[in-house]
C-alpha cells in the first residue's frame, strides 16, 4: 500500500481499491479491528474523492457494516465467513 500511495498518490481510485481489499482481508484474517479502522477512514477518502453515491463507497460502507456486524457477533475472534 506504501508503493500504491507514493507512486499513484492516496486519491488514486487504484490506491483507493487496494485499501479496500486490505481491510477486507483483514476482516477475512479475524484482524476485525484492523479491517474496522482501515474501513473507516477509506469510507472518510472515498466519500470525499468520489462521492457519496459512487458504487465504491457504497461497497465500503457495506463492508463496513459487515465489520461492525463480525465484531459484535464473535467479539472480533473469528474471521469473515
């Protein structure tokens, strides 16, 4: 992500996409809180670079609330299914 984000720049839709599938690897991995904290401030990036209707965001919000829904169903023990 270090390489995305020097090369292309933090905006770049690519860099963008890369965080995305870092969190939700995260989440896969049972790191939940990681993917949580990760979720939240790519939603922050995304909604402010590409708005709040554009289908990346909404997929982040959605895998945000998936986070939150993981975190309180096994207290952050357990991966995504």
């Amino acid at each position: 992500m270090e390489d995305h984000r020097r090369v292309l720049g933090a905006d770049n839709p690519d860099t963008l996409t890369g965080r995305n599938n870092l969190a939700f690897y995260l989440g896969k991995a049972g790191r939940v809180e990681e993917a949580l904290a990760e979720s939240k401030a790519l939603l922050e990036d995304r909604h402010r670079v590409l708005g709040p209707d554009h289908p990346d965001t909404l997929r982040t919000q959605s895998n945000l609330a998936r986070f939150l829904r993981s975190r309180r169903s096994n207290s952050g023990q357990a991966g995504l299914s």
